[in-house]
C-alpha cells in the first residue's frame, strides 16, 4: 500500500525520471515532456507539510511501471 510522501521529495523522483508537475485548474497534471500522464492531487492542512496524496503515488508507480523505470528512482552509481 503506498504511502503519502512529501509534495518536494515526489517532485525531487519525477525531476530523475525526467516527469514534470504543472498546476491543473483544481489538482496537478503529471507530464512527459508534452503528453499528459494523469492528474496528481496535492494534499495540505492547517499548518501541515504539503504531501501527495497515496492515491496519486499509486498512479504515478503504475505509470512508472508501463514506462520501464523504477519507482521510487534510486541514483545512479
């Protein structure tokens, strides 16, 4: 089961995979370079971290899955 993961740490994956995040009208929309992916929703309290939603995370490692690359991405040696 995926957890929600910290809104910088899940922009910091999508940067290695060479994904980008860019504000939708309500939630953010998940590209590869000019191709829409899918919709990620970004949640956040009072006062609380920004962080993705499970939901989201789950979508973006099936996504991953399809494309061939690792989720989470690991640095290369």
């Amino acid at each position: 089961m995926a957890k929600p993961i910290p809104e910088q740490l899940y922009k910091k994956y999508l940067k290695m995979l060479g994904l980008k995040l860019a504000k939708g009208s309500i939630d953010y929309n998940l590209y590869e370079g000019n191709q829409f992916l899918c919709a990620i929703k970004i949640i956040h309290g009072k006062g609380k971290k920004r962080e993705v939603s499970p939901d989201s995370v789950r979508k973006t490692e099936k996504i991953c899955e399809k494309m061939g690359l690792e989720w989470p991405p690991r640095k290369k040696k």
